[in-house]
C-alpha cells in the first residue's frame, strides 16, 4: 500500500486575488515565481511545497458555511483578521 507522505501542492482560492497577493508578497514576504504565468493565478517561488493562489472555482461563501458548520472556522478567521489588520478594514 502506498504511503502519503504529504502535500506537493497547495492553492487557496480567494475571493479577491489582489489584495491576497499583495497581502502575501507586502506582509509575509513572499515572492512570485517569475517562470509561471496564468490568468486568474498567483504562484509564488518556494523552495519547499508549491503554493498559489486563484480565483475562487466555487462558491466560497458556501463552501466556509459549510465548512464552518462541519470543522470550526480557526483558519478562515484567522485570516480575515490578519487581512484586516493588513488593509485596516474594520
């Protein structure tokens, strides 16, 4: 049986790219990968576990509710906090 060693790829979809990716480049430090380019997508130059970002293939405000309801929302409201700490937004 094969064993899962963990992820190799790892994109968030965001309900807007622009400001997450200024987000993740201004406050976390982050750089883009120079040799990627795609409309709708971020891709950001790591060494380690390939990361993006991309416009939302779903519904999002339906998938946090649901998602909130089944597993918390620690990660989703740590981020919105983070993001409005970012863009002083109250």
């Amino acid at each position: 049986m094969a064993k899962l060693l963990g992820p190799d790829f790892i994109n968030l979809q965001v309900r807007d790219l622009s400001t997450s990716r200024a987000f993740y480049t201004e406050v976390l430090g982050l750089t883009e990968d120079p040799h990627f380019s795609a409309p709708g997508v971020v891709l950001f130059d790591s060494t380690t576990i390939p990361f993006a970002l991309s416009e939302p293939r779903v519904n999002l405000d339906e998938a946090s509710s649901r998602l909130t309801k089944e597993h918390g929302n620690d990660i989703i409201l740590t981020i919105e906090v983070l993001l409005r700490e970012f863009w002083d937004v109250k």
